[in-house]
C-alpha cells in the first residue's frame, strides 16, 4: 500500500483531532461523566470551538512523522483536515 497519499492523510487528520478530544477530556474533565462533557460541547460552542482548537496539536504527531519521512502528499492530506476543522472552529466561535 502507498503510504503517500492525500487520502491517508486526509483520514489520519480527522482521526487524530478525535483522539485528542479524549485526551483533554482525560486530562482536564475527567471529574465530569463523558456524557455530561459532549452534552456542554453540543450547549457551549465556544467551549466547543477552544476544545477542538486544543484537540488539533493531535494532529503535530502525524504531520511532523510524514513531513520528516518526505511523504508530502500524506503531510497535504493531513493538513487539509486541520483547515476543515479551523473552518468548524471559527463557524463555532462567530457564527453558532
């Protein structure tokens, strides 16, 4: 399988925000319930929009291991992913 291609990429960047979600969650709102988390998420979206922000250094891992081992379309593929959820974060922050 190529591993350098815009698509790898484009799913690793929308995984690795996820994982990072609950990575914050463990870190900073473990005293909650998850289910009480995702519900202030769904209620505060400016919350929301700071969270996914912190959530996104996910995705330095992949970029900088497919930048360093020159798979360039994977490291596009990844940062497209991290633009869409800038455009989420703004649309949280401003518009919602």
């Amino acid at each position: 399988m190529n591993r350098d291609n815009a698509p790898l990429g484009l799913l690793l960047g929308l995984i690795f925000p996820v994982i990072g979600l609950f990575v914050v969650y463990l870190v900073k709102f473990s005293s909650t319930g998850i289910g009480d988390f995702f519900q202030t998420l769904f209620h505060n979206f400016k919350a929301a929009a700071l969270i996914i922000a912190f959530s996104l250094f996910a995705n330095l891992i992949p970029f900088i291991y497919y930048t360093n081992k020159r798979l360039d379309q994977s490291a596009k593929g990844i940062l497209i992913a991290t633009m869409l959820y800038a455009v989420l974060i703004i649309l949280l922050k401003y518009v919602w």
